[in-house]
C-alpha cells in the first residue's frame, strides 16, 4: 500500500481533521495570534497530552500574554505558573520566552514575517532556538508556515512500525528491516515519507495540505487505536478535547481499527484490545 493510499483510508475514517474541510479546527485552535499559538502549542505539547496544552494556552489568551511582544515582557515565573501542569512548566516558560524575545528583536513581533523565510533559512533558525529539535521545528514550519515538510513523530513510527510492510513508503523493505521506522534517524523516516508521497509530484500546496492532515489522521489513529496496547477491534479511546468537540462526532458508530486489513502486527495475531 502507498502511503497516500494509507492517508486516504484513515482520511475515509476520521473525515477531514485539518484544513477547510475540517468540521472543527485541529490546529491553531483560538486563532488569535495563529502564528504565534501554534508555536507555543508544539513547544507545550512536548511529553505533554494534547488536554493539558489546549488549557494552557486557553490561559495564556486570557491572560493576554499569547502574543510575541507579550510573552516576551513575561516573568517566567507567571509563565510557568500559566503553562503548568505541562511538563517542564520550568524550562518551557523560559524557552519560550527567549523564543518570543528572538521574534521581537529579528522580526519586529511578526511570527507571520519570520514564516514566509525560505525553508532550509527558516529551518536553521528555528533549530537554533530554545525548546526546538526536529520535530517541533517541522511541526511549526507545517501548520504555522504552511511549508511542505512532513512531521514525523513517535506516533508515526509506532504506527508504521505495526503497519509493517505494508506502509513500508517508495521501497519495499522486507521483514528483517520492520524496525526501519524505529531505528532511522528523524531526518531519514522524514525523507522516505516525502519521496513516497512527492510521487508523483503535486503542487505544492496540495502538498503541504496533505502532509498536514495525514500527520493529523496518523495522531488520530494513534490516540484512539494504535495506542501502546493497541485497541484493534475497538473500541476507540474516547478523549476529550475542549476546542475540537467535532472529533468526536465520528465514534458513535465506530467499532474497529480501520488499517486491520492493512496492518501485519494485527494480521499476525499479536492484537491486544483494550
Ligand atoms: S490494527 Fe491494531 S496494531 Fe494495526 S494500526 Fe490498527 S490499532 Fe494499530
């Protein structure tokens, strides 16, 4: 199966989460400061459940500090007081009030201005911030700066991982290379999903709307199903998320998994439901 194939399954299934077809916002979700929040969003969502970082930023907006110059005037002791309990409360305030101090003075307060920078620039200069690794950096580029870079995150590496062979991208690696998704660097998963699914080659805010709806489904998937002791056979894992009520809307008639029929790890009988 192609990956675009495996996007369209689950797309199928959850319906569109993230764009204009999406019944409710998957990300920014107050939009205030769109730029800004959802960079202050990947930095909170770090070993932190996605609840805990809707309601930290819900108390940053109302605490008038979810803008950059804001952020920038804030003690790190309010900061963290206002982002906990995300984990490292400590060290994220300060991050990301260093990261609000660098939009301040390199780009005058305009998120939206650092965003349109080339992305191999951008890139390198969001890698030199606090709080920012791989990860965070192309989870920012993607949803903030709509560039086309694929995020890949544990989620997507259990997922494949279990899917196996079957989402196994351009190459057809074999069972003694399952691990493929486990073991690769960041940048090399990375690389495999965007040649796989730049074949052939849409335009690129095709793309870039691709990229951001899969990671979507793929961390959908995971939250509901592919959890650490997955729920194959159902039923899905009910979470609560304030601002995205409309996620929900799909789980009344949902029973199963919909990549079983795809997936080596549930066809190989290793199924746990939970
Ligand atoms: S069938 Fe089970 S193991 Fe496979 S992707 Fe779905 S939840 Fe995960």
């Amino acid at each position: 199966m192609r990956l675009i194939d495996l996007y369209q399954t689950l797309r199928a299934h959850f319906g569109p989460l993230h764009g204009p077809d999406a019944h409710s916002p998957w990300w920014p979700l107050f939009g205030a400061d769109a730029h800004f929040e959802i960079i202050v969003g990947a930095v909170l969502v770090q070993q932190t459940r996605w609840e805990t970082v809707e309601a930290a930023v819900r108390r940053l907006l109302d605490a008038s500090r979810l803008a950059p110059p804001a952020m920038a005037a804030a003690a790190p002791e309010e900061l963290a007081a206002l982002i906990r309990p995300a984990a490292f409360h400590t060290q994220k305030a300060a991050g990301l009030i260093a990261i609000a101090r660098h939009i301040c003075a390199r780009h005058g307060g305009d998120t939206a201005a650092m965003l349109t920078m080339p992305t191999p620039e951008l890139r390198a200069e969001l890698l030199g911030l606090p709080r920012i690794g791989p990860e965070t950096c192309d989870v920012i580029m993607l949803y903030a700066g709509g560039h086309p870079v694929f995020v890949v995150d544990e989620y997507t590496r259990r997922l494949f991982d279990r899917l196996g062979s079957q989402a196994s991208g351009a190459g057809s690696r074999g069972p003694e290379q399952m691990s493929f998704w486990r073991k690769s660097s960041y940048e090399a998963v990375r690389l495999v999903i965007e040649a796989d699914l730049t074949t052939p080659t849409p335009e690129s805010r095709l793309l870039t709307s691709i990229y951001a709806d899969f990671h979507a489904q793929i961390n959908e998937a995971c939250v509901r199903y592919c959890l650490s002791r997955p729920r194959c056979d159902g039923p899905p894992a009910r979470r609560v998320y304030s601002a995205q009520a409309g996620r929900e809307s799909y789980l009344a008639s949902d029973e199963g998994c919909p990549l079983r029929g795809v997936c080596a790890w549930y066809q190989q009988g290793d199924k746990l439901t939970g």
